[in-house]
C-alpha cells in the first residue's frame, strides 16, 4: 500500500500567481516603452526622472498632481541647499502656504 503524502507534507498555502510582482514592474516596462519615442539619451534621463519621482508619489500615497503644483509654487522661493524636503515621501512634512 503506497504511503499517503498528504499526511508527511504539512498544509501550507502559497500564492502560485506572481500578479503583485507584475504590477510593480509594470509602469517600468512602460516606461521602456517610452524611452524610445524620446529624441536624444538626455530627454529620455529627464523621462526616467519624472517616471521615478510620480512613481515615488505612488509609493508614498501622495496626489503627484497636487505635489508638483505645490513643488512648482513652492521651488522659487525655496533654500538651494534643501532640495530633498521638496521630494514626494517628504511632503506631507512640509508647512502649508
């Protein structure tokens, strides 16, 4: 009589789809895209600069539209020396107007 391997294996339970991971990646492989409508390597650099801080915006659970009007208000009469205070994950931080 064959032994049941059900009863050797403990029950465990694992997600065979790898959907989160696909998701991820996905706006990145869009962007790829992208990149080869872009003319010369420095307006793509710019595009994969602006892809990375929206998708920072993403991460951090920050309206991007609303970030980059109030960085674009905000950036004349900001500290040279302080630039990271304007970056989506530390704009919740920041004093309103």
């Amino acid at each position: 009589m064959p032994m049941r391997s059900i009863s050797v294996w403990p029950v465990m339970s694992y997600r065979i789809d790898n959907n989160l991971a696909e998701n991820a990646v996905g706006g990145m492989a869009l962007g790829r895209k992208n990149y080869l409508f872009c003319l010369n390597r420095q307006a793509a650099e710019r595009t994969a600069m602006i892809y990375s801080l929206l998708g920072t915006c993403k991460i951090y659970g920050v309206n991007p539209s609303i970030w980059l009007t109030g960085v674009l208000n905000r950036i004349q009469d900001h500290s040279i020396l302080k630039p990271d205070e304007l970056l989506p994950h530390k704009w919740g931080l920041l004093p309103s107007e």
